[in-house]
C-alpha cells in the first residue's frame, strides 16, 4: 500500500483516539501536506515541536493498528465487496444482480 | 441488539485495547458469566474489586465505541452482506452468482 494512502487510513480508523491538538497537527503536515515551519509559526511552537508531535502521533496509530487490525482487515474487505461489484457489472439484466451491485456500491461508499 | 451480542462485539472490537488483566476479568465475569464472588477468590481480590474492574473495562469499551463507532458499522455491514449472500441462494446455476456467494460467505465468516 502507498504510504500516504496506509496514513489516511490509519488515521481514518484511529484518528478519534487522539486529541485535537494532535489531529489538527496531523491533518495538517500529513495529510495536507502543509510545512513544518509553516505549521510551527501558525502554532508558535518550534518546528522540532511540530515533528516530535507528528511523530508521536504517527506512532500512536501505528500502535492501535497493530493491536486492532482495522486497516487491514479494511483493505482486505474492500477488496472483496469490488470482486462482487465486478461480478455485476455484467449481468444487469438479472434484477437480483442488479440489486446485489447496488448493495456492494453502498457498502464500498460506506467503507 | 441484545446486550449479551453488545458486549461480546465491543470486545471483539476493543478488547485489545485493555490490559491483559482486564482482559481476563472482563472474558471471565461478562463473557463467561463466572460469578464475582467465585472470580474475586481466585484472584484474592475482593468481590467489589472485580465489580470494579468489570465497570470500567465496560465504560472503556463503551468510550471506544463512541469515538470509532466499529461496533455500529460492523452490524450494518455484516445486515448489508448477509443480503447478498441471500440473493445468491436461488440462483446457484449462475455461475458469476455461485462466486458471489462464496466470497459473500468468505466476508461474513471474516466480520
């Protein structure tokens, strides 16, 4: 999995686990890509600050990660309501196939 | 749902997130349904102490749950796949249906 991808979604799942102060950093140098020394001088802190907090908080997910398993067993769901999308896809004349893609679409938006 | 399903799902779920000590209390006493008495000789703590513990894992179960809402997603999923798998059942000829019922079965035995 691409890293920034694995980071959004660990932080999807867990994100809720860390304070505010913690999420806004996050969000803000990992997944919006601001700068350190950017983010630093809007919080006043020192840009060593800012990384140590990313740092831990990165940490933190990874941690709830490995206890919970909910990226993986994510990805590993979401792969497979696809295949039956997939499955669908050519078969729409069939109203339970229809009804099935129409379910799987539900849930991959969902996940 | 029934609170019995309730507090074996929050476990599932969270239960990694206690420590092996409330871990065991909580499997004992709410999963097992060990009487506190029995449970706090065993331990050589006192009957309120397992009370105690028991609470709290609960309340920690529970906080987790109101901030990932897993529990929730969870039943909604498992509902949203059991339908497909039930669409499947009358049209095991088809063979693009036959596989999807297998890997709804695969889903379901995972969640």
């Amino acid at each position: 999995m691409e890293e920034i991808l694995r980071q959004t979604l660990l932080y999807d799942f867990y994100g809720e686990l860390l304070t505010e102060h913690q999420k806004q950093v996050y969000e803000d140098v990992v997944l919006n890509d601001y700068s350190l020394s950017e983010l630093a001088q809007s919080l006043s802190i020192s840009r060593q600050g800012v990384h140590d907090m990313v740092k831990r908080s990165t940490r933190l997910l990874n941690e709830y990660e490995e206890k919970l398993h909910l990226v993986e067993r994510f990805v590993d769901l979401r792969g497979k309501v696809g295949e039956i999308h997939k499955l669908t896809e050519n078969e729409k004349d069939d109203p339970s196939m229809q009804k099935i893609g129409q379910i799987a679409a539900e849930i991959l938006e969902e996940l």
